[in-house]
C-alpha cells in the first residue's frame, strides 16, 4: 500500500467506512451489467445519476483503463429492526456517499486531481430529479451504471454481497485515486 492509500484507508477508518486498495484489473466492468439497469430497475431513466443519462460502458471501459489504483468503500449495517428497509437503506445511503465524498476531496486535495468517487446507488440528494441537476457538485453516478460488477470487484478483496439478509446490508462505493 502506498502513502495516499494509507491516508485515504485511515480517513475511512475515522468515518465508520471499511476501506479496501484495488488495482484497477480488481474492477470487473460487464455490458451484462448494464442489461440489469435497463430492465428491472426502477431508477433507470429517472434518475439523472442513471442510464441512460451516464456515460456508455465501453467509454467508462476506457477512462477506468487510465487509472491505476482505487479504494473499495464498504459501511456496513444491520437493518434487521428496521419496519421499512428501503427508507432506512435510501436515509444510510445519503449519509454514507457524502463520508465517501470527502474521501473523494481528500485525493483532490493530496493532489489526486483525478479521484472520482462512484457512489453507493443512484443519487438521493433531492426527492425526485429535475430535468437539469439541481446540485451537479454532488452529481456522481454508482458503479453499477457504468458496467461494473460488484461482486465479483468485491471478492477480490474477500469481501461479498450477501442478498435479502436485512442484518447485513453493505453500502458500496468505489473512489477511483489515480
Ligand atoms: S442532485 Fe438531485 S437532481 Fe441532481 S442527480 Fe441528484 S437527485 Fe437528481
């Protein structure tokens, strides 16, 4: 690990998030991937943060291919109290992109000019978007919308996406550094 991945990894560690170094062949990018936003997912094409309005795979296949080095961002809940998942899940995750997002403002500030955060789901920042971005500053799209899979990205830092088990629910997002 090098000295930015040190420090990012720390900062995490303050901020409740678990942290993981990825180099960027860890990051598996599918069209498949894709297939899923387009059908079966409520967000697509609502969410500006979302397919159709985020960049092709095959040019996010490209810009992934000029850096070298990424952090895996994981904060990790039980939920299994929760009467309503999905509200609780959509409040956690509003909370967990902006730890992410200094993250994101710590690289930029180390220098990393380059470090972009792709955040955990599809943007919540308003109730429901606007036909133009009402807070671009905030306007980041989530992994999954660019093709990648998330859990194959995910084990091979040893990590897994357990599905339907309310009482670990891992919020997910991947800063790429350099
Ligand atoms: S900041 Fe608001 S308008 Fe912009 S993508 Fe997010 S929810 Fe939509």
């Amino acid at each position: 690990m090098n000295t930015i991945q040190n420090l990012l990894i720390k900062k995490a560690f303050e901020l409740g998030l678990s942290a993981y170094p990825l180099e960027i062949t860890d990051i598996f990018v599918e069209n498949r991937i894709r297939l899923k936003c387009i059908y079966g997912c409520r967000d697509y094409g609502q969410s500006l943060s979302c397919p159709p309005h985020v960049m092709d795979v095959d040019i996010f296949r490209k810009i992934l291919n000029e850096y070298r080095q990424a952090l895996l961002l994981i904060e990790n809940y039980d939920l299994s109290n929760e009467q309503n998942i999905l509200k609780a899940w959509s409040y956690l995750r509003k909370e967990s992109f902006h730890k992410m997002l200094e993250l994101e403002y710590l690289a930029f500030r180390e220098g990393f000019t380059y470090a972009q955060l792709l955040r955990p789901g599809a943007c919540n920042e308003c109730d429901t978007c606007a036909e133009k971005c009402r807070k671009p500053e905030f306007l980041r799209f989530s992994p999954e919308a660019v093709g990648i899979n998330l859990a194959k990205t995910m084990a091979s830092v040893g990590e897994e996406i357990i599905f339907c088990d309310s009482s670990s629910v891992k919020i997910i997002g991947i800063l790429l550094i350099e």
